[in-house]
C-alpha cells in the first residue's frame, strides 16, 4: 500500500481511488510472489525470513484472494 501511494502520489487512499489502490497492490503482491517463487534457494538464508515468504503474510494473503 505504502509503494502504491508513493508511485501514486497520493498522501491517502479516498473512496473515489480505492479499488484502483486495492488491484495495483494485489498485482504488485503477486508479481512479488511469482519472483520470491522463482528465484533459487539462497546458499546462506537471511536471519529473518522475509516478509512475503513468513507464513502469517501468505495466509492473510490467501484469505484476500
């Protein structure tokens, strides 16, 4: 969300854009998603797994969609 209104210019999301908001921000996610899937393992994982790979995010995710 954060991404959309920086790249959107938007200082807050009004009724009038929300959805529009709401659909990049899911095509953003999935894009995310698709590159996080793709990419290789890494040889030495980061000390926190990241934020769209913890499976608290996939699940709100998945109950979005």
């Amino acid at each position: 969300m954060q991404y959309v209104r920086k790249v959107g210019g938007l200082s807050s999301v009004s009724d009038s854009n929300r959805v529009v908001v709401e659909e990049a921000v899911a095509e953003i996610a999935a894009a995310t998603h698709r590159l996080l899937d793709r990419l290789p393992e890494r040889k030495a994982p980061p000390k926190t797994v990241p934020p769209l790979r913890r499976p608290e995010v996939q699940a709100r995710v998945a109950a979005r969609g």
